[in-house]
C-alpha cells in the first residue's frame, strides 16, 4: 500500500505538522540560533512567593558524565539546558523587584536589574551583571557585580563585586541554583551584614555612624540612578537599558502589559486539530463523570 | 414540532442503522500487502467503496451532531451507542479470526482519526473505555493485543497511537493514570458462594495516581525540573558503543553554545531577530545563519543537526501537548487527584458496605477473567501433563490474551537480587555488566509465544530450549499451568528436599519436561483463540467451564498457598491468615531467596498431603476457595496491597506480631528455621544505610552552614528520611512492603516489554512503539513525565521504567553486535542512508507544502540548513546499502534505537525547561 518512507519518522503523528510555517514563528525565534536561549514571558507581580526552597534532587540522578570522552558532543547541549533551566526557574521565583536577562552573546552571562522598594537603600536602582563560571553547575559560585559599585559593606568599592561567595561557600549542583545568588543580593540591600567586608570603610560606618553611614547610602542611590539612562557598559544587544519616558514608544508597550492577555498563542492555533479533550469532572477521577456524559452500560 | 421531532427521531435511527448496514458491508479482511502496514491511510480506504461510503456517513453524523438541537444531539448518539458500536463494532471486534479482528482494529482506529466532532468522539471513546464485551472492557482486550505477535497487535499499536493522540484526559486517565477502584463500581458481582453465576474481578491497578512506583522523596520532587539534563545524559549514555555519532563533532562545541565573545560586533545585518519588548533596547540579532551552518562542512553533519531537530521537535511537540492539555480537570502532579486515597496503606476508607469490601479484596488478587462455576468443572485430573496444558491452553484462549498483562507485572518481581538491600541496583548493574546470562527480559512467554507462533507459522516448529535456563520461565510455566505446576513444584521440591545442592539443575529440568509441553499448548492456543473465543458465544456454559480452568491457572499459586494457609491455619488454631505467606511474597522468596525455600519446601510438603482432598468436588471447598484465593494475594499488579487490603480492616496488623512468633515456633517444630527475622534484618541495613547518608550529608554541611535556605533544606530533609523511615518500619511491621510491586498498569508493561523485544521486531513494530512513547513524554503531566524520563534508580524496585527497559536494550545490542563484527559498519552505513532519506523527505515535504518555494526562515532552526542545502535531487541520496535481507530490520532497529535515544533526550532536556504546565490550574481556582 503506501511506501512507507522508513526514515518518515511516520510513527509520530505530531512529527508530520512540521511544515507548517505560521505557528512555528512563535517558538521558532528564539531556535532560529540554537545556541540562544529561549525566554519565556515573563510577569512579575508585585507580591513575592518565594517562600517554598527548592529541594534538592537526589544525586543518584547525576549522570556518569563522559566517561570515555564519547559524550562531548552533546556537553553544550547540557550546558545550554541547565542555564535554561536556571533561567526557567529564576522566572518562577518571581523575585521581587528582580529582573534578569541573559546575554545575546553568551548565556554564561545575565544582565540584571533590581529595584530596592524599602529601607536604607529605598529607590536604589541598581544595574548587575551575573557571570556564570563555564563549567556550571560544577564549578565556583557565579559572581555578581554591580555596574556603580553600590556603598555597601559587602560591595567592592572599586570592582563593584558582590560578595556571594560567603553565601554559596561551595556551589553545590541540585542544591544551589542562580536564583539564590540574585535573592542573595535583594536580601544584602535589607539586611546588613558587616563582617568581613569588601567595604571596610561602610561596615565601620554601619556599625560606628549610621548617620554617616545613611547619608553615604542616599548619595550612592543618588549616584546611581543618575546614571540610570546612561548606555549599557556591556555592549550588547540585551544589555537591560534605561531611556527616559517616551509616550510614542513606551505607551504602547505599557498598556500590552497591563491588558496582559492570557496565552496569545491560543488564537493562533485556533485551527488546529489537536485541542486536547476531557470529559473528566474536576476532583473525580472516573471517565466521562462530567455532566453531559455519554451512555454507559 | 412533535412531527420534526419524530422525523429527527426516525432520522436518526436512519443513520445509526445506515451505519450498521454500512459497516456491514465493509470487508471483513483487508487484503494486506505488506507486514509493515498498521494502518489504514487515505490513499489504503480511497481505494474501498464501502469505506468511503462509511466514512460519508460517519461525517454526515458528525455534521448532524454538530448542528442538532441538544436533545437531538443526544438521541442521535444514544443510537448511534445503542444500534452500531454495542451491537455491530463491540462483537465484530471479537471476532473469529486474526484477520477479521485485525481489520476491525484498523477500522476504528481509521474512524477515530476521521471523527472531527468531539460528542461524537466522545461516544466512540465511552465505548472503548466504558463498555464491556464478555465481562471485558474494551479497551482492556485491546491493550492485551498489543502483545500479539501478529500483525494484529501492530495494528493495535496504531490504534493506541491515535488515542493517545487525542490527548484525551479520559483515555489517559484509563490507559495510564487510573486507580481502578471505579472500574470495579461499574461492574455487576455476583457472590461467589456456590453461585455459578459469572463475577468478575479486575485488579486494581492503581497505575500512575498512587503515585506506589515513586519513593516519598520521588514523591515531593515530582515537580522539579531536570536542571542539569542528567536524564537527557543518561539516555544519551545508551548509545550503541561504537556508535558513528562521535566520530567528530567536539569542534562543534565552540560554535554551539559558547558564543565566542566578539561574535556580536559586526552589527550591519539585522535580519529578523527575536523581537524584544519595546521598553528593553532591541538589537536584534547577528549570529544568524552562517554561525550554525558550519555544521555543513563536517563530514557527518546530518548526524549532528539531527538533535537539533529533534530539540525543535521536542520543543513544538511539547508545545502542543501543554496546550492540547489544557482543558484537562487535574495536573496529575501527584497531589492532585490526590494520591493517598488510592494508596494501598489507607483500606478501608471508602468502603461502605461489606459486600463493597469483598469487592474490594477480590480486586485486589487478580487482573483477570475469574468466572467461578460449580466445582465439578474443576475436575482435577493432574494425571497427564498433556491434557493438563491443553486444558490451560484453552482456557487462556478463552480469554483472548489476557493473561499476557497479567505476566507482564509479575516477572518484575522477580528481579530484585536476595543479596543486596536494594534489587533493583543488583539488577541494574548486572544488566549494564553485560552479564553472560540473558538479559531480564521481561516477557519470557510474550517472547516464547511469538518465537512458536512465528515458527508454527513458518510451517515448522523447532524447540527452543534457550528458555530452559532460567528459573523464570519455570515460573511462568507454573502459572499458566496450575495442575502442573502443583504437580511439578512438589516434584521440585522432593527434589530439593533430596538434594537441594542441585536444586537449580532439577527444576531446570523440570521446567523443560513442562515447557516442551507447554510450549506446543500455547502455540495452538495462539492459533486458536479467536475461533474458540467465537464459538463459545453460543455455548456460554463451555467457556466458563474453560474459563474455570483459567482461573485455577491464573490463581494457582493462590490455591496452592491457600491450602498452605489452610494447612497452617488448622494447625494454629485459627490465626489470621498470614500477611507474608500469601502466594506473593512466597513465589518470590522461592526464586530470590533461597532461605525461603524451606518454608515453600514445608508448606508443599503439606500440600500434597492435602492436595486430592482439597481439591475433591466439594461445594463448600470450592466456594471457600474462591474467596479464600481471591483474599489472597497473588499480586499481579501489586503484591504488596494484599497485606492490607486482604485482611478486613484493623485487624491483622495487631495480630501480627503473634502471629510471627507462633509461625517461628511451629516452624521450629518441625525442625526448619525460620527467616522471619529476615525483615529486622533489612530494616538495619535500611538504618545503617540512612545513618551513612546522613553522615555524608553533615560533612557536606559543613562546608556551607549560613544560608538560610539550605538549613530549611536540611531540616526538611531530615525530616523526610525520618519520614521515609517511619514508613519503611510500619510497612515492614505490616508484613514487609519491600517484596510490593507497584505497578504501572498493563499498557505501560506491555509497551515497554514489547519496547524491550526492540531487535526482534518488525520496523513498523518499532516505529510505532517509539512514536507513541515520544507521544507520552511529550505529555506536560508531572506523574508521566517524571515515570518516562527519570533514570534514576527506583526505590521500588520492581516497577520497570522506560530507562531499565532501554538499559537492557542497549546491552543486547552489545552483545549481539559482538558476535558480528561486520555490523557496526553496516549500522552506520544504514544510518546515513536513512538520516539522508530522512533529510530528503523533509525537504521535499517542505517544497510541497510550500508549493516550491523555499523559505529562507533564520527563525527556523532548519532555516539555515534549507539555505546552505539547495534540494538534492533523488538521485543525489547515498544508496541504501547492500544489507542482507535478514539482517535488515535488526540494522534498522539499531539505528532506530539510537535515534530514539537522541530523542528522548531531547524531550527530556525539552521538558526540564518547559514552563510549567499545572501553574495553570493553580491561577484556575
């Protein structure tokens, strides 16, 4: 009867609506390079829900990594996917006042910005970037470094550095995971730690002048979001940048965001034949239990 | 209005009778042409006048429910339920002969992909799930096809590739998810007290809700992503060892993911990049084609590209299959529907009436047919060995292939090493140790069976006598035989007791004497179990006399250890019947544990003492019989719910503790020593091994004590292990959960036993089972997801997951490939031949649908390739290589399972960063 083309793959049904070209646009962009990662929208409601700790995996999970070298090949295909996932989960977080966004050129780095809404260092808006070692998740923790050094005694004067690394002594894969790392710098702003600092000046302010110590924090928020719309330092073409409001740009955007529609891809596929189909009432776990069920014997 | 109503009324009855007239006109055979074909394409039923007249009307009935007042709707379908699917579909599905069941199989399978109208569809699925055909539900006599060496269950597989196609919740929930608790509601029971009324019991099989098959960590960690794609590296691991994939390929690392750092300067061109949100500065991109067609220059780089493809497969398939999910009721997450109302440690919660609870525990011993007849049908006549299978033969015939699911659960159990704590690690190292013994091939008999039936097909049936070997087959022989078995496991244990130093050189033998007999037996039940299945309609009382006989084949054990249990209780005075005797767990320590053997020894011992009085016709015997053997667990499914469920609610448990005491001391009585104290051990291993774990973690600790997040961590973990623990005493107080099998429902087994079967079967075979496989792991459910793609090692060691299947595969390609070192050239030779023919298809598919043109689509991951690769004509394809015709789909299943690998993969690493699908129903409330 038919051929049947052995290497059609013809067993997967779903496999044949390849060709289709007008509802691939949707995830198609962000594969065009397939080295790019791919962002989900993102919606970061004002109210933080990161109460729940991720735990961990068990480590029996971890795979007996390239023993004979034979598996390189798909080593950035495992790299790439574990930063996706971080970057999946660091979404889920939805920290608060949070926004991060990975590089065009590499996905081993993040540009992020946070928005610090109360305390010492209220209205600060700080820039970031995350660097992520390459041998994620096996390596050192990733660092974090403000684009102004922030005054703040766990901050490089010069560098701009966080230090992360007294949180993640050891970056531990399954336990530890870059959301950490950017609740871990929301956390610094709120809560001050003055041991060990990179800032010694800030720290013997803190605890010796907290008078002094406020006033040096206003000027460093001041400084820093005066240079809020200033040109990304890293050139690139995610680098997160600010630009004042323009209503001919920004107008439209906002009001897509405010009338957030739930999933616009919903009209696209209107068409499609595959909608899925349950007849199962909420809560039982009987078929056909909805209402309008059909005849059974 | 009333005429309209009569009218539509008449009409219709009309169409529902057009249906049944037209379908009646349908050849009942297809006239196959090759053995590959599953199922019926339009370019196969364009060719069929009387399908294609069907499947106008059938559309017609489609367009008329759409459009239909509702009563109307309603009625229509009642007919259509009530005067084609009951009457003409349900028997023609049963019908006399392979071929005409075959082709009905085809044809629903071709009206449930044509049925675009969902209440009709609905009707047509309620039939499949909810109607039963002899006591059987469809949809379960379906499953059980699967396994049919003929080219029925090909078609069956494409049937089951379309239902699981529909992403139907309800489809899934049976096939899949279910806890079937509410299968047993629906079925009528008859008491078994001497009634020769048929009852019917259906293991309940708690598939994939009870969540049995996961650990409580497994459990809690359902929802978690896969952050490091350890499974997608694990399955990838599975890859043939010579495999041609990584013959090159580490320059492409550079150029895939670590973007080298100046690549982004050149700004001039900015075709169509990703479009950012407007407030964001958008720079669109400039890695465009030419970075990722590199891969055009290596020598293989089809084989490379290959997994991107597939990641954009998984990523669009995965897609859809979240939003074709999206009107389901329940994430089926694991707490939701919840899992603990259908956990087997929680009896008696719903059960209302007691008459509800002998429902209940029946449920609990068998998947099966068990029609109880009066006792003269048992007739015990274990004079002959011959007739005794003969009358197994039949009797499974009776119950058209049932009893390929009900083996399917149970050969798992007997994997776990006795050594070791943990059996599924001794089997799983075993297994990838490429150990000299045969793999654990899970279905012995589904292999035994096709291997006879393709032979006697052949016209000439040769002996295998490689299944001699393993004690399993010996197992399984018992089972389907329960004369004989009885017969021969007292042999085998008189030769134990004899010389037990040679115990396993007996029952080898042993087995042979049965299985040469058997062998035959089920290669004739093979050929006749339609026609008898057919001509039993009109002798009712016959085949439930034939089924009687199932079910002593099918409870044999439980029989046996009824008698043993009887034998027991007589003797101390009424005890509850033990937990741990039940024939479960002893069919288990007989070939794990060689300690138990004693105790199988002692009680066979008594048994054939007791044997021809028990099983004289006595009605009272019998009836008692029947509940007493369904009341015991012979644990298809789930040996482990027995322990509970068999025993009326709180009252063993207490009793227990005695109970084992007084077991020791009658066992010590007779001069055997007990391994009661068999499960205290475990526990201490368990207790040291949770104390060295606990160890290992504070030294990690201490590494890193000051974020607030780990320590919660640790704390929730201590309290799991405290928790894991505590469940771990009380199910070893219960009577030791550790010899439970969870099971994960027949299709699942069936799937992947035939999965395992990987060389030896037919291309279209295997196509099939990967495409609906890849079907599965595409579906956003959390329960499914993480039983498809995890690789870790299972706690419970006797579910089998998709990964130990492939394990296993993976070791018998080695080890079949070691033998022919030709191969691996021919694989790899195949292989480009295939991925270009594959490539070529892909293109050409392109260009039609496209009508000519080719796009130059960056936004497509092929985009690049459409671009570097102008379309080759045909005559550009690397021939197919000369391979030997009979080498030919072993080849290609080996490519095949590659391919499979990468795609797996792919949809594992596809998974771990999909968003997340229940979120959706947590914004729903």
């Amino acid at each position: 009867m038919t051929s049947n083309p052995f290497w059609s793959m013809s067993a997967n049904p779903s496999r044949k609506q390849r060709p289709d070209n007008g509802e691939q646009s949707g995830h198609g962009e962000q594969r065009g390079s397939p080295a790019r990662p791919h962002f989900p929208k993102k919606h970061l409601p004002p109210i933080p829900k990161n109460t729940a700790p991720v735990t961990k995996h068990s480590p029996a999970g971890t795979p007996a990594q390239s023993a004979n070298g034979t598996h390189a090949s798909y080593g950035p295909f495992y790299l790439e996917y574990s930063l996706l996932a971080e970057f999946t989960l660091v979404i889920k977080q939805k920290l608060p006042g949070i926004y991060v966004q990975p590089s065009y050129k590499s996905a081993l780095m993040w540009f992020g910005v946070i928005f610090i809404r109360h305390g010492l260092y209220q209205d600060g808006v700080f820039k970031f970037t995350v660097y992520i070692p390459d041998n994620y998740p096996d390596g050192q923790c990733p660092k974090l470094v403000f684009d102004i050094p922030v005054f703040h005694p766990l901050v490089d004067p010069v560098s701009g550095e966080l230090d992360v690394r007294r949180a993640f002594t050891k970056w531990r894969r399954n336990h530890n995971h870059i959301w950490q790392v950017l609740m871990y710098a929301r956390t610094v702003f709120y809560k001050i730690n003055t041991a060990e600092p990179l800032n010694p000046e800030a720290a013997v302010l803190y605890e010796k002048d907290v008078q002094l110590f406020k006033s040096k924090v206003v000027d460093s928020v001041k400084l820093c979001n005066s240079h809020l719309f200033d040109q990304p330092k890293i050139d690139d073409p995610y680098a997160i940048s600010f630009s004042p409001w323009n209503p001919a740009v920004h107008e439209e955007a906002k009001e897509r965001m405010f009338a957030y529609k739930r999933r616009p891809e919903e009209q696209q596929h209107k068409g499609m034949q595959v909608s899925g189909l349950s007849w199962v009432k909420p809560g039982s776990t009987q078929p056909f239990s909805k209402d309008d069920s059909p005849p059974q014997n | 209005m009333n005429s309209v109503c009569v009218f539509v009324c008449v009409c219709g009855q009309v169409l529902a009778t057009g249906l049944s007239g037209l379908y009646s006109s349908l050849p009942t055979r297809l006239q196959v042409y090759s053995e590959d074909w599953h199922c019926l394409d339009p370019a196969d039923w364009q060719q069929v006048p009387a399908l294609v007249h069907f499947l106008h009307s059938l559309d017609f009935c489609s367009a008329v429910t759409k459009v239909a007042h509702p009563s109307i709707r309603s009625q229509l379908l009642g007919y259509i339920y009530d005067g084609f699917l009951v009457p003409v579909l349900a028997p023609a599905l049963h019908k006399l002969t392979v071929e005409e069941v075959m082709t009905t199989t085809a044809y629903l399978d071709l009206f449930l992909r044509s049925i675009s109208e969902p209440a009709l569809l609905q009707i047509f699925l309620s039939f499949i799930l909810l109607h039963t055909h002899d006591n059987v539900y469809i949809l379960d006599t379906l499953v059980s096809r699967v396994n049919t060496p003929f080219q029925l269950g090909t078609v069956s597989l494409a049937l089951f590739r379309t239902l699981i196609g529909l992403f139907c919740e309800d489809v899934m929930l049976q096939l899949v998810f279910r806890s079937a608790w509410q299968r047993l509601k629906n079925i009528c029971f008859y008491p078994a007290g001497g009634s020769n009324e048929p009852h019917v019991v259906f293991c309940p099989c708690r598939y994939l809700i009870p969540c049995s098959h996961l650990s409580r960590r497994q459990r809690r960690s359902l929802k978690q992503r896969d952050c490091y794609s350890s499974s997608a590296a694990s399955f990838l691991l599975l890859m043939p060892s010579w495999c041609p994939v990584y013959l090159h390929s580490t320059n492409a690392r550079s150029e895939h993911i670590h973007w080298p750092k100046g690549a982004g300067r050149n700004r001039q061109n900015t075709p169509e990049g990703p479009k950012k949100d407007a407030h964001l500065n958008s720079c669109p991109s400039d890695l465009s084609v030419s970075d990722s067609v590199g891969y055009c220059r290596a020598s293989d780089f089809l084989m490379d590209v290959n997994y991107l493809h597939y990641l954009w497969d998984a990523r669009h398939t995965i897609a859809n299959a979240q939003r074709a999910c999206r009107f389901w009721s329940a994430p089926y997450d694991g707490t939701d529907p919840p899992a603990q109302e259908f956990r087997p440690d929680t009896p008696g919660d719903d059960i209302e009436d007691e008459e509800e609870l002998i429902h209940r525990i029946k449920s609990d011993s068998i998947f099966s047919l068990v029609i109880t007849s009066p006792p003269s049908a048992l007739s015990p006549t274990p004079s002959s060995l011959e007739a005794v299978s003969n009358r197994a033969g039949r009797a499974s015939s009776a119950l058209e292939l049932e009893w390929d699911d009900i083996f399917a659960g149970q050969d798992l159990c007997l994997s776990p090493s006795p050594s070791l704590p943990n059996g599924s690690e001794a089997a799983e190292s075993g297994r990838s140790k490429l150990s000299p013994t045969p793999p654990q091939v899970l279905p012995l008999h589904i292999q035994e069976m096709q291997r006879t039936a393709t032979k006697l097909v052949h016209g000439s049936y040769v002996e295998e006598s490689e299944f001699l070997d393993d004690v399993q087959v010996y197992d399984l022989v018992a089972r389907k035989d329960a004369k004989s078995a009885v017969l021969e496991r007292m042999r085998a244990a008189n030769q134990k007791a004899s010389g037990s130093s040679s115990k396993g050189l007996h029952v080898g033998s042993t087995t042979s004497t049965v299985l040469t007999t058997t062998g035959k037996t089920v290669m004739e039940t093979v050929n006749s179990i339609m026609s008898t299945r057919r001509r039993s309609e009109d002798e009712g009382r016959d085949e439930r006399r034939k089924s009687t006989d199932y079910e002593i084949t099918t409870t044999s054990e439980g029989y046996r250890n009824d008698e043993a249990n009887n034998e027991l209780e007589t003797i101390l005075e009424r005890v509850e019947p033990p937990p741990f005797t039940n024939s479960f767990n002893v069919e288990n320590h007989i070939i794990t544990k060689s300690g138990d053997c004693d105790e199988e020894r002692l009680q066979l011992k008594q048994n054939s003492e007791n044997t021809t009085r028990q099983m004289g016709p006595n009605q009272n015997t019998q009836s008692d019989l029947c509940l007493d053997t369904n009341s015991l667990p012979n644990g298809h499914c789930e040996p482990q719910t027995p322990h509970v469920s068999a025993n009326p609610p709180g009252s063993k448990a207490t009793k227990n503790s005695s109970f084992l005491s007084q077991y020791c001391e009658l066992m010590h009585s007779l001069g055997v020593e007990p391994d009661c104290d068999d499960m205290d051990d475990h526990h201490e291993t368990f207790q040291r091994r949770v104390q060295a774990l606990r160890q290992k973690l504070k030294e990690e600790d201490e590494f890193s004590t000051d974020f607030l997040w780990e320590e919660a961590e640790e704390e929730g973990e201590t309290m799991e292990e405290e928790e894991e623990k505590e469940e771990e005493r009380s199910s070893s107080a219960n009577g030791g959960r550790r010899h439970g099998v969870p099971c994960t429902g027949p299709f699942i087994s069936v799937l992947l036993s035939r999965l395992e079967n990987l060389l030896e079967n037919s291309i279209s075979v295997n196509l099939l089972l990967t495409g609906i496989l890849v079907q599965l792991v595409s579906y956003p459910q959390p329960l499914l997801r993480s039983f498809l793609l995890s690789t870790e090692l299972h706690s419970q060691p006797s579910v089998r997951t998709l990964h130990q299947v492939l394990v296993s595969v993976h070791a018998q390609i080695e080890r079949y490939v070691e033998d022919r070192p030709d191969y691996p050239a021919l694989v790899t030779q195949a292989w480009r031949f295939l991925l270009a023919k594959d490539q070529d298809c892909k293109f050409r598919e392109c260009l039609e649908s496209q009508g000519g043109f080719i796009v130059l689509d960056p936004s497509l991951p092929n985009g690049s390739l459409k671009k570097a690769l102008p379309l080759p004509p045909l005559s550009v394809l690397p021939p197919c290589p000369s391979i030997p015709p009979h080498a030919k789909s072993r080849v290609f299943a080996i490519v095949l399972f590659a391919e499979f690998l990468k795609e797996l993969a792919a949809f594992a690493q596809e998974q771990s960063i999909a968003p997340d699908w229940w979120e959706e129903f947590e914004s729903r409330d």
